[in-house]
C-alpha cells in the first residue's frame, strides 16, 4: 500500500465523490473530485490499529480522561513545531469550522466585524453571516503569484465595529507560509484595532521541504493576552470525518468565556476523534507525514509544469496544502467560460474562486491529495481542454 494506490470512495457517502453529480453534474465514473478539502489516502497505519482495537472491542461509550490524548498533542507541538503547549489551555471541539463558530458565539456580539484576509477558506464567511455578524474583507496582494499582506491599506479599512480578526496559517487558498515578520504584523495589527486573533493553523503540518511554518504563539508572544489558537490532526492525517479539533488559549479571561460557551453548546469530545489523534500524533504519525509531504511535493511539481505550460494559465507555487490555487485570468476567459471548460470538457469538479471572496474571482481550486496517476490524468485532461491556446 503506497500513496499511489488507488482506493474507490464512490458510493461510500463521501461528500467529494458522493456529491460531485449533483453539485457540478459531474459523474464520478467519467470525472475527477479535486474539490473538498480530503485527501484519497488512507491515514497511517497506526491510526487504522486504533480504530481496530476499537472495533475488537465493540462497546462505544462516552469518552473520559483526556491525559494521554494531551501528552500526545503537547509531544506533537513540541516535537514538530518547537511549542510548549499546557495541557490545561487545549480544548476539544469538534472540528475547527466548530471551533471558529465557536470563537465568533464566544468572543463577539450580533453585529460585531470579523476581519478575513480574503480570498480565504470560505466556510469562515458561511459562519460570520449565519451568526448575523458583518465579513469585514481584507483583501490580500496578489504579487506574481505571491500573496502579501497590505497593513497600510487594512489599516485605513477599519471603523471601530470589527472584534475578531481569523487568520489563515498556513493559507488556504495560495498556500502560503506566513514569515515570522508577517505573523508579528498581524499581531501589531489586532493590537492597533484591539482585535482578538483566532490563527487557524490546521493546515500547520501540510508544509513542504524547506519551508518553516511558525505558530502564532511563538512568532508573536506579545499577544497572547487576545490569542486563540486551533490546531487538529483531522487535514495531516486524512480523518475530517472524525469531526474533532483544538481550541488551545493561553489567556484565562478569554478561556473562561470560551469554556462557559462549550458548556452551554453541550459539547464534549468524540471518542473516535480523541483515539485517533492519540494514535496519529507518534514517531509513527510524524514518519507517515514525512512521507506524505515527499509524494504531495513531487504531486504539486507535475501539476504546477502541466498546468503552467498552457498560454494564460498559473498556478501559485505552494508553500503549504495540497490545494492548487490556479490563475485563469490571462486566458481572457470569463469565469463561467474557464469553469465550464473545466467542468464539462476535462470533468474536473474544483472549487470556484468566488466562493473565497474578493479577489479570487479568476480562480479555481484544486486538490492535489491523490495518485500521481490521478494527477497526470487532471495534467492531460486540461490541456486537452485548453488546447486551442497553445
Ligand atoms: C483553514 C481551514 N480551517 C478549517 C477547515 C475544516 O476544519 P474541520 O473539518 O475541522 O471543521 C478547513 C478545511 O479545509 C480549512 O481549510
């Protein structure tokens, strides 16, 4: 068993494969799901005996004792990403688009602003809206296919209204890895407009060779007094299904306000979550991605040369994720007709850039997280759907 196994998830009640038909008129024995943020792998085998050893048992009750589930996230945030963590700061939720909801209900009132730097995830504005607060849009520099941060022109956005800000670290979409001055200029920044900081940083293991992720806490300590921090196993080992995430907050004002609220949602941890991010973060777990991040790297080099190679295409070069952030606005197509060729001629459902927000207009999104041989085939479908530009 390789990452270059295939593995059928039709008819599984996958939302990727599962829905793509109904979604994008897409069928999954002619198409190709490079839409939702999964991967086709299957997680390492550690996680997988977990779940065995759960399943030769059979009894499924509520979870209790937390303790080696934190020694395993604090030997995980040390180990990889050099941060002490205590143990007493983390909760779970269940999932991180939870965890953010969670946040927004916590620290923000009905009206309030939350800051995006967008294009970004789009479920972050999904959960603003639902909770009748206002999606304050920072919009990011799109520089050569380089993504930069305008604090000059954020700064003169800002009216008083906004309280929160979400970062996105690692970014999804573009893939950037924030530098330690640009995670301290956020942090000046959510000083300046007394904002408190959610740094999503799920995407924290995704990070390619040579490239250095820096967490929050450590790149701006100064800020801990008004910084949430979320973190989960759920992206780097391919077990979003197991909806559970971390909420982690140095800060007791903001964790008891953040407690009082998991309390009154009733939330309290998945069992099936809990046993298998103990299992994943281990040597096993840190080999598994090592592995992982060598294949998704050689993955992204044969996407970005396919791509690239067709007049008026770009792909941005990815730093972290396996999510291709692909440019079609030098074709001179409008987005309705590069979708549809994307869609209806090489039968590649992606994610449409507008559901990022301003500025991915010219966009799709693309998943990167499978077979090479599912990669090449996307590589050749494309420019065969692009040929007449060549
Ligand atoms: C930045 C970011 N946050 C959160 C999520 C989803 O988190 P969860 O599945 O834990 O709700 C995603 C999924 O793509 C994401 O990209």
């Amino acid at each position: 068993m390789t990452f270059d196994t295939p593995i059928s998830r039709k008819g599984t009640h996958c939302v990727k494969w599962d829905m793509m038909e109904t979604l994008y008129g897409v069928a999954p024995d002619e198409g190709i799901a490079m839409w939702v943020a999964d991967m086709e792998f299957r997680p390492p085998q550690v996680v997988q005996q977990a779940l065995e050893a759960m399943l030769a048992h059979g009894v499924y009750g509520y979870f209790g004792d937390e303790s080696k589930y934190l020694d395993a996230i604090r030997w995980w945030m040390r180990t990889r990403h050099g941060w002490d963590v205590a143990a007493d700061h983390i909760f779970t939720t269940h999932g991180l688009v939870n965890g953010t909801a969670m946040c927004i209900d916590a620290f923000t009132k009905p009206g309030d602003g939350v800051v995006l730097m967008t294009p970004v995830y789009h479920a972050f504005a999904r959960v603003i809206k639902a909770a009748e607060r206002h999606v304050v849009e920072c919009p990011l520099t799109n520089t050569g296919g380089h993504l930069t941060m305008d604090f000059d022109a954020w700064d003169a956005q800002m009216t008083g209204a906004e309280k929160l800000m979400i970062l996105c670290s690692p970014h999804n979409p573009g893939g950037r890895v924030w530098t330690p001055e640009e995670l301290r200029g956020v942090a000046g920044f959510c000083k300046r407009h007394d904002l408190i900081l959610v740094s999503d940083e799920i995407h924290h293991d995704i990070v390619y060779p040579g490239q250095h992720h820096s967490v929050m806490p450590l790149a701006a300590p100064d800020i801990a007094d008004r910084l949430v921090m979320m973190t989960a196993t759920t992206k780097t080992f391919n077990i979003a299904g197991a909806h559970s995430g971390n909420v982690i907050i140095a800060d007791p004002t903001l964790r008891a306000r953040f407690a009082r609220r998991m309390t009154a949602m009733g939330i309290s941890p998945n069992s099936f979550g809990i046993h298998m991010a103990t299992a994943a973060y281990s040597p096993e777990g840190a080999a598994w991605v090592d592995d992982l991040m060598r294949y998704l790297d050689g993955n992204r080099r044969l996407f970005d040369d396919g791509v690239n190679a067709i007049p008026g295409v770009r792909s941005m070069p990815l730093e972290a994720t396996y999510l291709a952030w692909v440019d079609f606005s030098d074709t001179g197509m409008t987005p309705a007709e590069f979708t549809a060729r994307v869609e209806k001629t090489a039968r590649i459902a992606t994610n449409h850039g507008t559901s990022f927000g301003k500025g991915g207009e010219a966009f799709l999104r693309f998943n990167l997280a499978c077979p090479r041989a599912q990669v090449a085939e996307a590589v050749s479908r494309l420019q065969k759907a692009f040929a007449d530009l060549q």
